[in-house]
C-alpha cells in the first residue's frame, strides 16, 4: 500500500469514527494560524456527515415529510453512526435504513418509518435500474398457439414488489402539500401489495396496488412459472378453470399495457 493510499484508509477510518485512527491521523494534521487540528479534522467530519444526510434528504423525502428537519437530523447521525459508508458512490448510503429504522429503538416506536424507507428505497431502485425494452400486445399476440402450453415471462429489471402495512403511498403522494414533520401515515386495517416499476427508459418510476390474486399469479410467473401454472393457482381464486383463465389472460393484458413484461419465451 502506498503512503497515499495509507492516508487515505487512516482519513476514511477516522471519519467512520475508528477509535484507534484518531491519535494516528492527528499526528499527521499540522495546525494553522487560524485554527488547530482538531478545529480542521472537526470541519471535515461536520462536511462528511453533511454530505450523507442531504443524501438521504434527497433519497427519502417521505420520510422528512414525517419527520420534520430536526428529528430527521438526528435520525439521520443515528444511522450514520450505525451503519458508514462502504459504497464508493453516496448513492448507496441508505440502502439499510429501512432496517436500521425498524429495528432500532427510539425509531422502531414508529414502524410507518420504515415502511416509507422501504417504499422510497425501491422508486430509487426502480428508477436506476437497467433499461428494458416492454414486450408488446402485438408482440406476444403473434406467438404461436402451441406457445401457450409453455409460455413463461420475464420482467422489467425496474420491477419491485413491497407489501406495506401503512399507507405509505398516498402520503408519499402529499408530501409536498403539508409542513415538514405534519405528514400523517395512516395504519391499513390489512397489509397491502404493492407494485413499483419503471416502464422505460427517462421515465419516472410508477406505483399501484394489487389485488390478492394478482400477487399470487405474479409472484408465479416472476418465479418461473408457466401460463398454464399460474391459471392453475388463479383457480384457487376464481373459483373454475375458466373464470381462472379469464383472469390470467386480462393481469396479462394489464402487465403488457403497464410495461411490465420484457420477453417471453416457450418450449
């Protein structure tokens, strides 16, 4: 290891708070006229961390909403202390704080929290993710109808699936239109699934809800599943293979109209 790539590993300890750094690290700061070292190394720590909470300001804006400036301050120190920053790119900071809120007291108190996380989390992640180009109606409607007995689908790499025990969408929706620290997030009275995408390129990152049948049959056909299998576990929801087939064929209008669906592929 070179002595700059030394000094870099002892700086990014110390910032990360490693005891052990700190004693090493002072010895290689000189002080100034205008300030000491521990007044220079305190600015760039001070920098560091206001650095990773605009971060998350800019990634969880629901989450502000709820909060307000000064809790989500502190919130935000909390998980900087608990969880540094190992990704080269800022980008990734907050990808555990959805856990950290809802396993760490106080913030554990106010589980919608980490609802919001994870639901913010995943627009990111939808919006970031890999290009596609949607597969068509007309595209799989001029498939073969030997096709269907073997007809499996793949996604959109946007594609996210989140079940929220709050209503963290709609309020997501009216973050803008209430004072920081005032957004409310009411309970479910039962957990919802939701659908988080991407449909192509430029585009912001789309959300709805799904009914209970449209889950299981996603969830079949993200799994690997064939269309003849998913009309299989739609009839346990139907009620007769043919209000089953009735419902698979529209969910795969609704995902080919969405821009859901990106290839499909058969035997």
């Amino acid at each position: 290891m070179s002595a700059l790539s030394a000094l870099q590993e002892e700086f990014a300890a110390w910032m990360r708070s490693t005891p052990e750094s700190a004693d090493a690290l002072r010895a290689r700061v000189l002080d100034t006229e205008k300030a000491d070292r521990d007044t220079l190394l305190a600015v760039y720590r001070d920098a560091y961390a206001l650095r990773l909470i605009e971060a998350l300001t800019t990634d969880f804006p629901g989450l502000l909403a709820m909060a307000g400036p000064a809790e989500f301050d502190l919130m935000a120190r909390a998980y900087i202390a608990a969880h540094p920053s190992t990704h080269p790119s800022v980008r990734w900071f907050g990808r555990n704080l959805a856990d950290f809120l809802a396993h760490t007291p106080p913030f554990s108190a106010t589980p919608a929290a980490a609802d919001m996380a994870r639901f913010e989390w995943a627009l990111g992640e939808a919006f970031d993710a890999a290009d596609a180009e949607p597969l068509t109606f007309e595209q799989l409607a001029a498939a073969p109808a030997e096709a269907w007995g073997s007809l499996r689908l793949s996604f959109v790499p946007s594609l996210r699936r989140l079940t929220l025990s709050y209503q963290v969408p709609q309020a997501f929706q009216r973050r803008d239109a209430v004072a920081p620290g005032e957004l409310e997030v009411p309970a479910e009275e039962t957990a919802v699934d939701w659908l988080i995408w991407r449909p192509m390129a430029d585009a912001d990152a789309q959300f709805r809800s799904m009914a209970p049948d449209e889950v299981v049959a996603l969830d079949a056909m993200y799994g690997g599943a064939s269309f003849p299998m998913m009309c299989a576990v739609l009839a346990e929801h139907a009620g007769s293979p043919e209000a089953a087939a009735e419902r698979a064929a529209g969910l795969l209008r609704v995902w080919l109209d969405a821009g859901l669906i990106d290839d499909a592929a058969w035997d």
